[in-house]
C-alpha cells in the first residue's frame, strides 16, 4: 500500500468517525424528547390501566352492597313477618289486659 492509499483511508475513517460522531450527538440531543415522549405513553398506560381496576373493584363493591342491601331486604321482611306473627298471637291477650287496665282505674 502507497503512502497515499494509507493517508486516504486515514482520512475517510476519520470522516466516518466524525459522521459517527454527529449522529450521536443528534440521538443525544434528542433524547430528552424521546424520553418524555415514552414517559407519557407510560403515564397514560399507567393511568389507563389504573381506571380499568378502579372501575372493576367499584363493579365489585356495587354488587356486595346490592347483595348485602337484598340480604337485610330479606332479613328485615322476616323479621316483619316474625313481628306480625307475635302481634296476631297476642292480640287478644293484649287486648285483654289493656281492657283491664282501663277498667281497674
């Protein structure tokens, strides 16, 4: 190889290194925009994912109260007829001793 060829060659790789170079400086100069780009497509997924929980446990949470609201619907109907129950049992004793009440004083 002639002096010049290796003079040449010394050249175009400096030439590369120096293109290499501008292209890392232009990747490093934006890479604040890359990084805050990815940042809000993480926050958005984030937040997304987020309301999608939100909105499954509030699901939950609304079926538990409807099934406990049904739940004491039930227990207080019972508890209703129960009441019934002992007052038609009772009726004529109470009655009974309310006419006696009145008719002691």
């Amino acid at each position: 190889m002639e002096h010049i060829d290796v003079i040449n060659k010394i050249i175009e790789a400096e030439h590369n290194a120096q293109n290499i170079a501008n292209e890392a400086h232009g990747h490093r100069d934006a890479l604040p925009e890359v990084i805050e780009e990815e940042n809000r497509k993480l926050r958005e997924w984030y937040f997304s994912r987020a309301d999608q929980r939100i909105a499954l446990v509030s699901e939950q949470e609304d079926k538990i109260a409807e099934e406990q609201l049904a739940l004491l619907g039930q227990n207080l109907a019972s508890e209703l007829a129960a009441l019934e129950a002992t007052c038609e049992s009772r009726r004529e004793v109470w009655a009974d001793r309310l006419y006696e009440m009145v008719i002691k004083l």
